[in-house]
C-alpha cells in the first residue's frame, strides 16, 4: 500500500524550494509535535480496543516513542513500544535493498531479463527485468487479486510461497507491455524474493538477517516466513466492521517478499537512520530512491520499494502497509533529518492518518497553496456530463454526478476551472465535444502525468434474451478457477461452490459490476457470446472460457 499526495498546482511557488523547507528543526519543536498529533489519537481512543504504537527521530536519534491499545485483547495486554507488528508491504523497500546489494555484489543487474533467474516464468514476448518488478511497472497480475477468482483469496486459507508463485507463474499474458504503465503488483515481490534466494543460495530471512538486521542492530525484526512460528512480544491483529465487535483477523500464509516482516517502530527507526546518513553506503540509498521511469520517459513517484515525493512542500520518502489486521506507514523527511514510523493492530485508525498528523504539527502551519477560483459552468452544460462513464483500458466505471451545486466524479468533488475542465482530488479532469457540444471522452491526468481515458456509456438495462446469452459454467485456466452463471428471472448470479452467490448489477451493454470487479462478454461476429472477462484495480483482463 502507498500514500500519495498530488496537488495540480498552477503556479511556482518559489518558498517551497527555499533554505525555509530544508532546515533541521529543533528537538523541542519535534517532541511538542509528536505528542500533540499523537495525542489527537488517544483521546479518541475507546477502549478495549486495539491500537497503534509510533516514534519519531531527529538526526537518527529517537525523540519520542509511545503506544495505546491492546496488543492482545483476550489477556488485556497493552501495546508498548516495544511491540512487534506485522509491517505490510513496508517490507518492499527490505526486498529492494536485498536485490541492490546483490547488484553490487556482481551476482546481477537490476536490468536483467527476469527469466534468467525465474525460467518458470512464460516469455510474454517483451522485455521483462528486474527493475520493472521493482517499479511495478511488469505488468504482471497481483496473485492474490487472481486468486480470489477461485472463492478462495487472501484470508480465506493458507498460503504459501509455493502457491503464490505456481498462481504468478501461470499468468499467460500480461496486464501491458512491461514499462509502459506503473500498476501496484505484489507478485513482483514475491518473484524479487525468490530471485534473491536463488542466486544469493540462502533463504531470504537469513540473507536479511545477515546483511541488514545485524548490521544495523535490528533486534526485533524477523521474516515471518513461517506464520505459526510463536512471536514473544507480537501484537495479535483486530478488524471490525462498522462499529461492530473487534474480531481477529491474523494473517497465516508464508509469502514473503511482498510483506512478511514483524519488527517495532525501533527497528525502522533505525533502518531510516541509515538510509538518512547512508552508513550502508550512498549508492545504495541512491538506488533505492531513484524513481522509475516508463517507456515514454515519463518518471513515476515510485522507485524502489518506496514512495518518493512530496507531501505539503516538504520531500517526502514514504510507504504504507496492511496486512490482514495490521496497517503501518514508515515516513522520511530526507531534508529535515525527521522520521516517522507508525504501527497498528486494528483497521482503524490509519496508520497513515496518524503519521500525517504527527507530521502536519512538527512541520505545520504551512503556507497556503493558491488554487484556481472556481468557473462558473452552467446547469445544462453539468447536464451533459452526468452519467457512467468506462474506462478505455480497464472497462471499470466512473460516474459524474451533479446535485445541490455540486458535482463529483466517482466520489470526488470537482472544481471547475473552465473550458470542460476540473480538479477531481489529486487529478485534472478533462473533457472534449464535438460539434454540437455534446461529450465525447474524458480523460483524468494524476502528478505522473498518467492519463487514463473514459468514454460515455448508457445506463443498461439487459433483456432476458441478453442474461440467457450469459449463463452456464466459466472456466479460467489462468486462475485455477471455475464459476456458474445462473439467471433468475431479470436478475443474473455468480455462483461458486459452496455456497458464494452473488448479484451482477448491470454497468453498460455487455458489461456487469461484481462487488468492485468488473465483468464484461466479448461476442463474435455474429453476435453470439464467445468469452468472459473479469477485471480489477490489479488485474487488468482475466478471460475466462465457457465449458461446453
């Protein structure tokens, strides 16, 4: 998981960049910070419940460190900050660091095809390398969005390391060309992991623990590559839905790579101490912040396992996480010497939430960013907007929705600033008319420059002729998965043994929502329907066959 905050803005501010942003704040200033954004969290704290655990350095030198909550509800045993969570895809930045230094042991380069060290792998037909799979810019599936296609996905049984890979490597085609397009994948972790094992000839857990964990005096950390392996001092993992009970909710599977690692908020205090004063060497540390770069030469926020950017003016190298109940955020702020690790147990509150408000009263108030003033735009030209719109690529719908003065496009308030244009959260909103000013596409751009392009579609109602076409048994080699389509009377179910039945709701003409999903039937051309597809935010086009 990342943490991303993109402002379009339209003129160059110049303070930003000033001697302002790149100072060193005074340790007084940081410990008051720490404890008011911190304690902004307690107090809304209601107990029993679980909790978070955070700390903060200046200059690599921890200034502040505290926690609330249950580590374990059952025994009322509290989180200190000593607790060991489970980090979530924090751990990416561990794999990388893994790989680079095998790049600079000369056993491989970050440029080297992936099947030199992985043959199990198909040949896509295009150049796919190491450094796609750090950027995740492969192309590759997630396995666990695939393998909930079989109705049995993360969470839902025990998963290993093994079946990961045998689910990555029976991917037959690619999402797109690799380095075309950045799309996050944990396969590529999982695939980054394997390739270290093979060619540093050591399991993983102990090439960390002898090139990173020890080096750097992190006591704590450990790969959970084994989950019912006991854990002195490990928080047990809560979600809950709504304001229902706290339930467990522990991961048990044996993926690693992508995740997988169980340390405190000490330990990555310390991993970022070396990355800030680059004990580990400077080359290192430039690899891994070096931010990916596409085909096209347009650069991508992510690098190697982190997230470089901005956030409010100040640089910003960051990752969040989750895993089962766990949820972390690791922050750095390179230019003020100022880190913040945050841990969680439980699905609310966000990790990332508390991080940003220990950040926002170190670091705030911060100068204004001046946006546009709003345009003024017609009842009747927002009448033409409104409606579902379908993503070119991906086939998943976007809707533009006005009522009461104000429009949102699938959820996000919209600023108009003129000429068919807006600001939709973090992106611009664009749209193009023909003639008769009617639109005709919509295109949204993000601070990478990723256009993603919409098309307008009508509201579908199908016939029962339409649902009769769609009907019977669905296989996908691809993702081990069979399912049934099953209609009755004007309404069409996906259903797979057990007990999983579950209502398609019409999107536009051959296309469906399945609770987030997207699935859409190609015909031939004669009409008749000749495949089934299913997609995802990371798993673009999943085809499926019909068993005759």
């Amino acid at each position: 998981m990342t943490r991303k905050n993109f402002l379009f803005v339209f003129a160059v501010l110049a303070f930003l960049s000033t001697a302002t942003w790149a100072q060193v704040p005074n340790e007084e200033k940081v410990i008051a910070g720490a404890e008011r954004g911190f304690e902004k969290f307690t107090k809304a704290y209601v107990a029993p419940a679980p909790g978070c655990a955070a700390a903060v350095s200046l200059n690599g030198e921890t200034v502040f460190e505290k926690a609330f909550g249950l580590a374990d509800m059952e025994f009322s045993v509290p989180n200190t900050p000593q607790t060991i969570f489970e980090s979530g895809s924090v751990a990416k930045q561990f794999t990388a660091t893994a790989i680079v230094l095998l790049q600079q042991d000369g056993k491989l380069s970050l440029d080297d095809p992936v099947r030199k060290y992985i043959p199990e792998l198909p040949d896509y037909g295009a150049p796919l390398t190491i450094r796609h799979l750090l950027n995740h810019t492969s192309g590759i599936r997630d396995w666990g969005t695939v393998m909930t296609l079989t109705g049995a996905g993360r969470g839902d049984r025990v998963i290993s390391q093994d079946l990961a890979f045998d689910v990555i490597t029976h991917q037959r085609a690619l999402d797109f060309t690799p380095g075309s397009e950045y799309s996050y994948s944990n396969s590529g972790y999982n695939l980054l992991a394997i390739i270290v094992e093979r060619v540093s000839k050591q399991k993983f857990s102990a090439f960390l623990e002898e090139r990173l964990f020890k080096p750097l005096g992190m006591k704590t950390s450990s790969l959970r590559d084994d989950y019912q392996r006991i854990v002195p001092g490990r928080a047990q993992a809560y979600s809950r839905q709504g304001t229902g009970p706290w339930q467990l909710n522990m991961p048990f599977m044996n993926v690693y790579g992508n995740g997988g690692m169980l340390t405190t908020v000490g330990d990555w205090i310390k991993w970022n101490a070396m990355l800030d004063s680059k004990s580990l060497g400077a080359p290192l540390v430039d690899a891994l912040e070096t931010r990916g770069v596409l085909n096209d030469g347009r650069k991508i926020t992510y690098a190697l396992g982190l997230e470089v950017g901005t956030y409010k003016g100040l640089k910003d190298v960051s990752h969040g996480g989750a895993t089962a109940g766990y949820q972390t955020f690791l922050a750095r702020y390179p230019d003020n010497k100022v880190s913040i690790a945050v841990m969680c147990n439980g699905t609310s509150p966000g990790a990332g939430g508390i991080a940003a408000g220990i950040t926002d009263e170190i670091f705030g108030p911060y100068p204004e960013t001046p946006r546009p003033a709003p345009a003024t735009v017609s009842e009747d030209e927002l009448k033409k907007l409104v409606g579902i719109w379908r993503n070119e690529k991906t086939h998943a719908p976007a809707r533009f929705v006005s009522e009461n003065g104000v429009s949102r496009w699938s959820g996000a308030r919209l600023i108009p600033v003129g000429g068919g244009q807006f600001i939709a959260g973090g992106n611009q909103l664009k749209f193009t008319f023909d003639g008769a000013g009617n639109p005709t596409s919509a295109e949204t751009i993000d601070a990478d420059k990723e256009v993603r392009r919409f098309v307008p579609e009508k509201e579908w109602k199908p016939t029962p002729a339409d649902l009769e076409s769609f009907k019977g048994d669905w296989f996908s080699d691809e993702a081990g998965a069979s399912l049934s389509l099953v209609v009755d009377g004007d309404k069409i179910f996906f259903k797979q043994r057990p007990a999983t039945s579950l209502p398609m709701q019409p999107l536009y003409k051959d296309h469906f929502d399945l609770q987030g999903y997207v699935v859409w039937f190609t015909r031939d051309k004669n009409g008749k329907v000749n495949a089934m597809h299913v997609g995802a935010s990371r798993m673009r086009d999943m085809p499926f066959v019909r068993v005759k």
